[in-house]
C-alpha cells in the first residue's frame, strides 16, 4: 500500500496507519524481551537482540513521517481536483 501510494496517495496514508501500529507493538518488546538490555559493571547497554529490534524504532518514526507525506499529497489531490 505505500508503493502505491504514490499513485494514489490515500492508500499510502492506510499503509502508514497499518506500518505504524506494525511497528509500534514490534518496538516495545526492546523494552520487554530478555537480554534485549544488558547490565554491565551498573551501566545499561542494548544487546544484538536489543539492536535488532531497535530498528523497527527507527522503522515507527519513518512510518509516521509517510503518513504525513501522503496525507498533505491526498489534501493537495482534492484540492486540485474542485
């Protein structure tokens, strides 16, 4: 849905609500899953897995920013098309 969003751009605003939700429930077992977060002399550092699932962090912010993409793309379409 976000490939086609750039064809028609309310479909990539629904692929982005869908990522979003994807990846924000993905993003919280860093927080929940065991040795994601490794104690070392008193000092927290993430482990492999912790960096694994880092990524679906990074993954939510740019989920958000194509929902705010697709969403002005879709407001500028139907404001071109009156």
């Amino acid at each position: 849905m976000i490939i086609a969003g750039y064809i028609r751009p309310k479909a990539g605003v629904i692929g982005g609500l869908i990522t979003t939700v994807m990846f924000f429930i993905t993003s919280t077992m860093v927080i929940t899953t065991p040795g994601a977060i490794i104690s070392v002399h008193s000092i927290s550092y993430m482990g492999f897995l912790g960096l694994f699932l880092y990524k679906d962090v990074i993954s939510l912010g740019v989920s958000f920013y194509l929902i705010g993409y697709f969403g002005h793309e879709a407001v500028l379409l139907e404001n071109s098309c009156e």
